[in-house]
C-alpha cells in the first residue's frame, strides 16, 4: 500500500514538474544553435531604417519574426532549448533538457503541418514512476491531435510563431535606453505581460509588486532584428534568482526540420498525454 501510495504521489509530481518546467521553457529557454557571424542580410530579409526612440527600435525588430524563419535558444535556470521555426514549410522543432534532484528530462518535439512527434527520455528517481516510457525509450511518439486538448507543452501554434513572445514583452517596457550600438536596457512590466511565454502568470504573481519592474537587456543585429533578449527574475522565497535570455538568429535561412524515420516511430502512450495534462 505503501508503494502503492508513494507511486501515485510520484506520478502526481512528475506532472505538475514537467508542466511547470516546460510552462516556463517549452516556449522558452537554450543550448547553442548556429548564428549568423556576419550580419549581412539573409534571404528573404531587407535592411530598414531602425526608428530613433528605443522603445520603438525594439518592436521593430520583432517583425522579422512574424515571417516564421529563424532559429533561437532559450535558457532559465536548469533549463535549456533550441529549436527552429520554419513557416514556408509549416514547420517547426524544438529540443530541451532540464534537471532537478529527483527527475532529469530530455525532449525532441517536431512539428510538420498536422503531424507532431515527441521523443522523451527521463532519468532520476522519479523516472520509475512513469515505466511505459523505458520500453520507448530512443522512439519518437506520433501525438494524436485530438488528445492534445489542453496540453500546450506539446502543441505550437503556427499562427503565434514566437517561442518566447518577444513582442509582448517589448510592449510591456516601461523604461529603455541604448547602450551601444543595437544594444539596450531598462525595465518591463511583466505584469502587462502574463501572455507572452517567456513568463507565464504563476511566476508573475509569485513576484508581486517585482514584477513590475523587471531588469532587462536586448540587442538587435545589423539590420536590426532582435538577435537576443534577457530578463532578470529575482531571488522569491526559496526559488533563486534567474537570467531567462531567448536568442534568435538565421533570419531568413533556418533549415525545415525533418520528420523522425518511419522505424523510429511509435504511437503516442496514454502515459504521455496524461503526464502533460497536470
């Protein structure tokens, strides 16, 4: 009964990490993917002039991104992601992996027009909870789109093509200035900014009235595209301080992600959708 009972609990906390975790990343945080060096123009790209008042050379530069072509990084704590967007081919991949004491995760999540795969692999104490995943371990999941009510983490909205909703967050700054060239500072209401991914509600309302005034730095490239974003979280209660910092780049060229090969392929587990439902 005991077991039985720690079992339960487990798998509770699983649900509520991942979906906390991936809440706060899935459509944020990075490891490296390729930039561009050279600032030149990229295909599809026009040079404009970049607007005089700061506020609105920031959301300038998130225009580029509404075209769905680039790749980013996105890191926050633990946290770690890369992906690539490709609208042309209404596509899209993201990569994470994340770690706390009890649980490790790292996910590969494609999307091609209506066809999705996830390929999850756990590690830690907690991993045992959730053994349907070791028979599936090195797989890709097809996902079933109409089990996927409710369950962002596995979704991408290819009408929203931001992972980090840049452009929410540069509406909702209430002081900037630049500091070198393309590169800038101030402070964001995160509080007007509860919709954007890089912070979700719960983490907003956790801060209180520090939400209101969040440091961040960003810098845009040479043809003044948002090429990086950075936000300050500070330290509440027992959670630590964090930087969350979204970079983009290859505006224009990103490279159509793949679909995962027919042998590595399996359907979707009942486990996995009722892991992300919470």
């Amino acid at each position: 009964m005991c077991r039985e009972s720690n079992r339960k609990e487990n798998d509770v906390n699983i649900r509520r990490w991942s979906a906390g975790v991936l809440a706060a990343a899935l459509f944020v945080p990075g490891l490296a993917a390729c930039k561009s060096e050279d600032g030149s123009p990229t295909a599809g790209s026009t040079s404009a002039a970049k607007p005089a008042d700061p506020k609105e050379a920031l959301l300038a530069s998130t225009k580029e991104l509404q075209k769905g072509n680039f790749t980013f990084t996105i890191k926050g704590g633990e946290l770690n992601g890369e992906g690539t967007v490709h609208l042309p081919s209404k596509s899209a991949e993201m990569k994470m992996e994340t770690s706390s004491e009890e649980l490790s995760m790292n996910m590969h999540l494609v999307f091609i027009d209506n066809d999705s795969w996830v390929k999850l692999e756990l590690g830690g104490a907690m991993a045992d909870a959730v053994p349907a995943f070791k028979a599936m371990k090195g797989k890709y999941q097809h996902l079933d789109r109409s089990k996927l009510d409710g369950v962002k983490e596995l979704s991408f909205d290819f009408a929203d093509v931001d992972p980090a909703g840049a452009e929410k967050m540069i509406n909702a700054i209430t002081d900037v200035k630049q500091t070198g060239d393309g590169a800038y500072e101030g402070t964001i209401d995160a509080t007007k900014a509860a919709d954007s991914d890089l912070l979700d509600e719960d983490t907003i309302k956790t801060l209180g009235a520090q939400a209101s005034a969040l440091p961040f730095t960003a810098k845009v490239d040479g043809q003044g595209r948002l090429s990086e974003l950075t936000v300050q979280v500070p330290a509440v209660g027992s959670a630590k301080a964090q930087t969350l910092t979204v970079t983009y780049a290859n505006y224009g060229s990103a490279t159509a992600p793949k679909a995962p090969a027919a042998s590595q392929v399996v359907e979707a587990s009942d486990q996995l959708y009722e892991m992300f439902k919470g």
